[in-house]
C-alpha cells in the first residue's frame, strides 16, 4: 500500500483553496465534468483518467486500468492506484463533510486537522 506523502497533502489543500476546482456534491465529479467533490479533486491531481460509466456519470480510473471501481449507492470509489495511501475511513468523512457543506473551506479545515497529521 502507498503511503500518504505530506506533500501530496500539502498539494491537495493548496488546490482545493486556489479556485481552479468548483465544488460539487455526491459525486466525485459532475456528468459534465466541471464540478468536483474534494476525493474527485484529489484523484484529479494524481493523474485520473476520467471515464463514463453506464449510468453517464464520469469515475476516475488510473491509467490503464480497464473499468472503474463502484463503490456503494451513489458514491464510488477512488481506484486503489490514485489514493496514494488516503484511507477509505478518512474519505468517507471527506465525502460527508464536502457534501453538507458550502465550499472547500470546511474540508481543508477537516485535511489539515485529520489528514496533514497522518502524512509522512
């Protein structure tokens, strides 16, 4: 398993609060493609593929991988190639969090309280 970098963190909270991602909800990116809860963002740096599935939406796969990972319900999973040591426990409270707030301000907050400390 890949171990959580500091400076991959460090990375994600700086792009997460520079505005180059709009914030969506309950999906890791919109059907569009141009909104993004805070994992689709963190997939979206560590170089996603982004590709539909059946049901239109866009999941993120790692390159060469040949279909994504689906998760439970509506949410789905990063492919184990782009978590880069991000534990599923801590993304389902990213996702919880991202998705009961406005912006990104409360989920950098919850990075820089919950995650930061994790990272070598």
């Amino acid at each position: 398993m890949a171990k959580l970098l500091r400076k991959d963190v460090l990375k994600w909270i700086r792009v997460l609060g520079s505005g180059r991602y709009r914030k969506g909800k309950e999906k890791l990116v919109s059907n569009d493609g141009t909104k993004f809860c805070c994992l689709g963002v963190w997939a979206d740096i560590h170089g996603a593929v982004w590709d539909g599935n059946e049901n239109k939406n866009l999941v993120p796969m790692a390159k060469g991988r040949e279909k994504p990972v689906i998760g439970q319900g509506y949410s789905y999973v990063i492919d184990p190639k782009l978590t880069k040591g991000l534990q599923q426990e801590i993304q389902s409270k990213l996702a919880d969090e991202n998705d009961t707030t406005k912006g990104f301000r409360s989920v950098i907050a919850m990075i820089k309280k919950e995650v930061l400390p994790l990272a070598k």
